[in-house]
C-alpha cells in the first residue's frame, strides 16, 4: 500500500513539473514563423471590422438625437465639476479636453 501512495506521488510530481515546464516553453521559430503568418491573415480582417465600427460611429453622430445626448451630457459633466469644487476655468478645459464622450482623438 505504501509503495502504491509512493508511486502515486511521484507520478503526481513528475506530471506537475512536465506541466510547469510547459507553460514557461519559449516557442521555437517554426511556432513563431506560424503566430506571424496567422497576425497576417488577421490584418485585412481587422482593418475591415475598425472600417466598420468609424462608420457606425460616423452614422450615430448624424443622428440629432445623439447630438443632443452627447450637449446634455458634457453640460452635466461641467456642473458636475463645477460643483465637486472645480473654478468654471478648469470645468471647462476639463470637458473641452475630453472631447467627445467614447471617441479619443490623436490616441
């Protein structure tokens, strides 16, 4: 019995340090030739679906109600800074440099 709880652990500690090993495996070229392959095929794809979503932003800032929307809500984010003690100097650059709530320019 004792040699089975023996032979139980060392099975256990020998999978362990294989599965150990594994994880910290720097991957070879053939791995990394085969990542870079797979980030090129990605990039069309992703230039597509970031076309996509400038256009759909786009298409929601024609709409006068999300003009609207975006007023009220840099107006509520100035009184609300003026009221968390800020002068009405520094709301104001405060809200003039975040721009447009969701969209960051020049980033």
């Amino acid at each position: 019995m004792r040699t089975v709880i023996v032979a139980g652990a060392l099975l256990l500690l020998t999978t362990t340090a294989a599965v150990a090993q594994q994880r910290t495996a720097i991957p070879d070229s053939a791995s990394m030739a085969q990542m870079a392959g797979m980030f090129n095929q990605m990039g069309p794809m992703y230039e597509s679906m970031m076309q996509s979503m400038v256009q759909g932003t786009i298409k929601a800032f024609e709409k006068p109600e999300t003009i609207e929307r975006l007023a009220r809500f840099s107006r509520r984010y100035y009184d609300a800074l003026i009221k968390q003690g800020f002068t009405k100097e520094e709301a104001l650059q405060i809200v003039a440099g975040a721009g447009i709530a969701g969209v960051r320019a020049g980033r």
